[in-house]
C-alpha cells in the first residue's frame, strides 16, 4: 500500500494545490457559502502552512479523548 503523502510528493511546490482550492472557493462562494474551516492535525506543520498561506488562520481548539477499544 503507498501512502497519500508519498504518492503526491512530485507534485509539491507546483500550485496544484493552490488551483484546487482556489477552485473549491470560488465554487463555495457561488453557492453562498461564506466561512470554509480546514481540519488539519497541529502535527502537519505542512498542511498548516499551506492553508495559512491561503489566508486561513486559526479558529477555536478542537480537543479529542481516546478511550481505548471496546469490549
């Protein structure tokens, strides 16, 4: 199995991304929406600088608890 972050690395750096969402925006906007939040893991300091570079910035804390298996 190749992960998603290998299989997409050739790509880095070419404005792909920044197409993509650029478009996903302009496709929100026509629909009336008006806010887009990112859900990105503090960790990807990648991602992060993507979208800060976007102009998104950040928005409350989002705050998880893992409680083991079940059963």
């Amino acid at each position: 199995m190749t992960s998603t972050r290998s299989s997409w690395t050739g790509y880095r750096g070419r404005g792909v991304g920044k197409a993509l969402l650029g478009e996903a925006e302009r496709a929100a906007s026509e629909r009336g929406v008006s806010v887009l939040h990112a859900g990105i893991l503090t960790l990807n300091q990648d991602a992060v600088g993507f979208y800060a570079s976007a102009g998104y910035g950040p928005r409350g804390t989002m705050l998880r608890k893992e409680l083991g298996t079940p059963g």
